[in-house]
C-alpha cells in the first residue's frame, strides 16, 4: 500500500507501508532532488512540512561507501539534528559528490501545539533500502524506526 505522494513538478515524496515503522521514498530527476525528497518524507511522517517554517539553516555532511549507505546517513543526520537542536524541518537542498553530501536543511524549533508531531524518528534502517534510478528517474527509500 503506498500512502498519496506530495507532488511538485518531477520532485515528490511519498510514504509505504510497513508493519509498526513507515517507509519514506524520494523521487525526483536527479540523485540530489531524490534525498532531498526523502527528507521532505521523514518530516511528513512527524507533521505536514508545509507547516514548517524556514526560520533558521542548518549544514550537514555525511559521506558512505555507497548511495544507500548514504541515504540512511543523511538521514540520521537530519534526525540527529532534529533530536539535539528540537527542531523539525520543511526545506532541504543536497548537492552529492564521490558518496560525500553536503546538505542544508531549513527549519524551526518544534511548537507542539502547531506542528502536533505524530511521532519521533529514531533512525533509518536497511529496510527496504534503495538508491536507483529507473526510468530516467531517482528513487531514494528506506524504512524509518519511529
């Protein structure tokens, strides 16, 4: 069962099912809009990204052995983030080089009473872990522990 995508132009995410987690999925054009669509799908798994403000950047870099690997690191780094810093984000821009990322993520600290988070993310995992373009398109996914 797939949960309704979110849709700009070439760019979406979308969620999967899975028993008590939830798979994120990234698509888009290029490897970079692909992570960064996953992104947007971690945050949907917590609250609606559009609910979230770009009030303040964050960096990250992370770099893996592999895209997969890759993809479970920027997101746990994203989750890191938002775990220390108590923030959710809603924007996020990726630029990818030999399996190293350099990325930013824009946000504001967590309002329980406007973003009403549905969950905590606790990390990616190997579930479901894919990084492949098909049909002229990328897709990013993974299953995240929530």
């Amino acid at each position: 069962m797939t949960v309704p995508a979110k849709e700009r132009a070439d760019r979406r995410w979308e969620h999967f099912a899975h028993a008590a987690d939830i798979g994120v999925r990234g698509i888009g054009p290029t490897k970079e809009a692909a992570f960064e669509q996953a992104a947007l799908a971690l945050t949907a798994a917590l609250t609606e990204p559009e609910a979230v403000a770009d009030r303040a950047r964050v960096g990250i870099a992370c770099h893996a052995p592999d895209d997969e690997l890759l993809l479970m690191e920027w997101l746990n780094a994203l989750i890191y983030a938002m775990a220390t810093r108590k923030m959710l984000f809603g924007r996020f821009h990726v630029s990818i080089r030999d399996h190293a990322l350099k990325g930013e993520a824009w946000g504001e600290p967590i309002d329980a009473a406007r973003h009403a988070p549905a969950a905590e993310a606790k990390g990616a995992t190997f579930t479901a872990l894919s990084v492949a373009e098909e049909n002229g398109r990328w897709i990013a996914q993974c299953v995240v522990d929530v």
